[in-house]
C-alpha cells in the first residue's frame, strides 16, 4: 500500500504526513509513506485544495486535516 500526503510543507501538510505515519504504526500496516509536494505533481491527482491524502494513487481526502483515527479508518477500507 502507497500513502501519500500531498500539500506544499504547510503546517496542515506536515501535521496530516505525522498523522498518517502514526497511523499506519498503530495499525501495524505495511505501507510505504510519501510526501509530494510538487504543485505539479499536486494537480495532476485533481487536487485543489491541501493537505489532500491519496492512497494507491487514488485520492481519499483533499482540503481537510484528518485525525489518525480517521485514517485509520480510510487505510482500513482501502
């Protein structure tokens, strides 16, 4: 599984990759964590607003900061 944060190193983006790493420990995920903070490379997954999480390429949550608990629950259904 690919997580990655994409936001341009805002304290919102830098919260949400803390947020994302604590969660994928606390579900003892195998999963790769990554930071894209290209703008370019922001808006070619369709992402307007940041911090956005994208899982497999997909994007999962764009413009908001989730809790660890919430992406916990997004890395379960994924």
């Amino acid at each position: 599984m690919k997580v990655q944060i994409l936001g341009t190193g805002c304290a919102k983006c830098r919260q949400l990759y803390a947020n994302a790493d604590q969660a994928i420990k606390a579900a003892g995920l195998d999963a790769e964590l990554e930071k894209v903070e290209k703008i370019q490379e922001i808006l070619a997954f369709g992402v307007m607003a940041t911090p956005a999480l994208a899982v497999d390429g997909k994007v999962k949550s764009a413009g908001r900061l989730l809790s660890a608990d919430e992406i916990k629950r997004i890395l379960g259904a994924a």
